[in-house]
C-alpha cells in the first residue's frame, strides 16, 4: 500500500511537470509563430531628450551667392520666440520656409545655409571688368551693382587668369578689402 501511495505522488507530479514543460513549449512556439507572421516585434520604448532650440544656442544662417567667384556670407542670429523650442524636424520645416536647409543641429549650435545662384551679395564690393579696365563696384541690400570706381588697370595687360577672375567678379567687404587688392595684385 506505501508503494502504490508513492507510485500514485510520482505519477501525479511527473505529469503535473510534464504538462508544465508542454504548455509552456506549446505557448513559445504559437508566440513566436504570431511574431513572424505579423512581424511585429515588442519592442521597449525610450524617452531621450530631444535637442531643442533654447536661448542660449548659437544659430549660424550661411548664405553662398554662387554669382561671380563665390561668396558665403555668414551671420549669428539669436533664437526668437518662433524658433525657441523647436527641435529638429520643427526647425528644418521652419527653415525651409526660408529657403535653408538645416546642416547641423545640437542644443548649442544650429547651422543653416542656402545657395542663391544669379544675385550678388547685398553690401560687398566688387572687382569686376569695366569698359576694359577693373572697375569697383558697390552692392546695394538688394544686390544691384553702382560703380564706385574705374581703376586705370586694363585687363589686357593681366595674366589669362586674374583677367578670368576679374570678368567672374571679385568679392570683398570693405573697399578698403578691394582696393588693396587690386593695387596690389593688378597695379604693378
């Protein structure tokens, strides 16, 4: 009778343990089944915080006038109520608008930039051909041309290059800039 007491207990737990194993087998196996065919996969979410335009980031705006030899012209700008906030995507969508596209975007520094292709550069001077000679102009805010000066350079006596450089137009800041050059690169 013991023995048919313990046969009985070892019956009943080795097919309590056996039922286990096979529910819990059966249950992975249908899981990951419904994986594969859905092809959804539970995934953890993780809030990181997000890069965000604040008072204290430095916007860099770049503008490069293709016009002429090339200039980039580079200004900081300070966030505004429009733009403090913004992260990533709200502020390339904001820029675009503009025409600029976003380069670089991290809490401290947001770099922008566009390409204007048949404009000159509002407020530079130029050195630019001029009845056969160099000519320095001023640009106005909207980029139009007013000739400040016809230097007595001629361009026929220049090197074929510097004569390309000058009929592309060369760009500078100041007049004092463009004056230098031309005295001392072209007057010799």
């Amino acid at each position: 009778m013991l023995n048919r007491k313990i046969y009985l207990t070892l019956g009943i737990i080795l097919l309590t343990v056996a039922s286990f194993f096979t529910g819990y087998f059966t249950m992975q196996n249908f899981v990951s089944n419904k994986e594969k065919k859905d092809g959804v996969t539970a995934k953890t979410t993780v809030n990181v915080p997000t890069a965000l335009i604040n008072d204290n980031t430095e916007i860099i705006k770049r503008t490069k006038y293709l016009k002429g030899r090339g200039f980039v012209l580079e200004e900081k700008i300070k966030p505004n109520d429009e733009t403090r906030g913004l992260d990533k995507t709200q502020a390339e969508k904001y820029f675009a608008r503009q025409g600029y596209k976003v380069d670089t975007f991290t809490s401290e520094k947001v770099e922008i930039s566009k390409e204007i292709d048949n404009q000159w550069p509002p407020n530079v001077y130029l050195a630019l051909e001029y009845s056969g000679k160099i000519g320095i102009f001023k640009t106005n805010e909207n980029g139009s041309l007013q000739l400040v000066e016809e230097t007595d350079v001629e361009l026929e006596n220049l090197p074929e290059q510097e004569k390309v450089n000058i009929k592309e137009g060369i760009i500078k800041q100041s007049y004092e800039e463009i004056k230098a050059l031309v005295n001392e690169d072209f007057d010799s």
